[in-house]
C-alpha cells in the first residue's frame, strides 16, 4: 500500500489511483475499521502513534482511561494537527506493524472510497470539512451493499441480497468437518442457511473486503472451527477478529466456537470467555446437533 500521494496497492480495481489518503481525515474510518485497529494495537504500539502525532502526555492519560483507546486515540488526532489516514499508515509502516496494514489494507479503502463518494472531499486534491456540533464531520457506519454480486445466489441487479444464518471460519483442512456440519444443519429439519466460504463465495474477489461484509452484513451468527490449522491461518485470525469488533460486549452472542478435535496449541485468550461447543465429547455428542443449531437460531 502507498500512503503518501495516490493509492498504489490497496485495491484491484481502477479506482485505486482516485484516493490520497494524505487528504483523507480519520474521521472517515467506520466504527468497525476503529475498532479493528484496537484489536491488533497494543498499549505501546498506540502511546507511540500519539506520541509521534504530538499529543500531550494529559491527552495520552485521557486516552488510556478510555473503554476503546484507540478509537479515542484517533478521534483527539484530527486533520487540523496532522492527523490523517495516510499519516496513520506510515506510523503503522514505521513501526513495523506491516500485518496490521496487510489485516485493514482493504477495510481502510472502503471507507475512504465511501468518504469521497459522499462529496465530504470536494475533489481529490482538497478536502472541505463539515463540522457537526464542534467536531468533524463523520461518516455514517451504514454502507450500501455492494452492486456486484458476492455470493453464489446473489442477484446484483434484484431488491435483496443473499444472507445466511452463520458465517463458518474454517480451515481448509477441515472442510470435512464442515461437509459433515452442512449435512446436520442445512440437510435436515433444522433448515439453517450457512456460509461457506468454498461453496458460497465467487471467485476473482478480495479475500478480506468480502469476509468483513459477509460477517457484519450478511450474516447473523458466526461459527469458528477450532483446530491447530485455524490458530495458524492470517484469513481466519482477521475474520475472527473482525467479528470481535464490530459486536463489543456482545460476543457470546454472535460468535459459537466448536472444538471438534483436539488442539496442542494454547487456545485464543480472545475466545476464552466465550462458551464453546466441544464435539470431541463421546457422553455429549449425541446432542451437539442441536444445541449447535439453537445457538445458531437464538436471536
């Protein structure tokens, strides 16, 4: 990704030459992308952001009191003090922190894609900014869908677009398992509609733009099969973790993790407070089905 002048790597489309993130304030980034960003930003990591952005030692403390940092951290460095998205991703470049910028790359994009869609940025050489109530202009969290198709039965050019019951986070090597779940849940008197990834999603499109709109837009719940091969994957850690901000405080609800074999690595510390469905149980298996698709249905 270039973060000064024009946009060279953040897309694949031809759009990407229209966006300088230097012109883009941080008020552009979604509540999701914000919260994102905490995920992966550790206490240093963002002490030395606002450290290098110039605020004060009693605006760090401030920030550091706050639920989410980060997100305060962004909201006190505003355009007027240097602050801006392509400012943030040379910080994040300086810091080595290059899997944050391969993990929100395309999160970023699409907000600022949207930002100068929404004729906050007048032209793509000057940025004026609105002021509501004393602070900057923000964008809406809301986003249309996009046009094209995404899923399988997806009908771009129809009112509705297709949405699932679970988001299945997978590993490749488990998709045998995920057959067997597609069999219990979809094939049977439980009806449940769920999204997988090797079945649903058309190929030729970004893997992280399409997972972060399938999780927070097209899908209710998301179910995590937990294996050595997951804890290793950079797709599933991002989808996991993506799911894990955009419902804070209500993660029990949205995410359903299942052990269906066991692991030798430690297990997530992120996931530990969550309940999880554990099919290597032989005395509980005879009911996992359905406890499985109750938790799936609960709203």
């Amino acid at each position: 990704m270039a973060h000064k002048g024009k946009a060279e790597d953040c897309d694949s489309d031809g759009n990407r030459d229209s966006i300088d993130y230097d012109l883009i304030p941080l008020a552009a980034l979604s509540v999701a992308s914000r919260r994102c960003l905490g995920l992966w930003l550790g206490s240093g990591d963002w002490r030395e952001i606002g450290t290098r952005a110039k605020l004060s030692d009693c605006e760090l403390e401030a920030v550091a009191r706050e639920g989410e940092p980060v997100t305060a951290l962004l909201s006190t460095w505003s355009l007027e003090r240097g602050g801006s998205v392509g400012r943030l991703l040379v910080m994040l470049e300086h810091l080595d922190r290059i899997d944050i910028l391969v993990a929100v790359s395309h999160l970023v994009y699409a907000d600022c894609q949207a930002y100068l869609q929404s004729n906050v940025c007048i032209s793509s050489q000057s940025v004026q900014l609105g002021k509501v109530d004393g602070g900057d202009l923000a964008l809406s969290s809301n986003r249309d869908l996009p046009s094209e198709a995404l899923t399988l039965n997806d009908n771009p050019s129809g009112p509705n677009a297709e949405y699932f019951d679970a988001f299945i986070c997978y590993c490749n090597n488990d998709l045998h398992f995920v057959k067997e779940m597609i069999e219990q849940l979809e094939a049977s008197s439980f009806c449940l509609r769920l999204c997988v990834f090797d079945r649903d999603v058309l190929p030729g499109l970004c893997v992280w733009t399409i997972s972060s709109e399938l999780i927070e837009k097209r899908c209710r719940k998301m179910v995590v099969v937990i294996s050595d091969d997951l804890l290793d994957s950079e797709q599933c850690d991002f989808q996991i973790k993506f799911a894990l901000s955009i419902a804070p405080g209500m993660q029990n609800k949205r995410l359903i993790p299942v052990m269906y074999r066991p692991i030798s690595k430690p297990y997530p510390n992120f996931l530990r407070h969550i309940t999880m469905s554990d099919y290597t149980k032989a005395s509980t298996k005879y009911w996992f089905w359905q406890r499985l698709a109750k938790a799936i249905n609960i709203p």
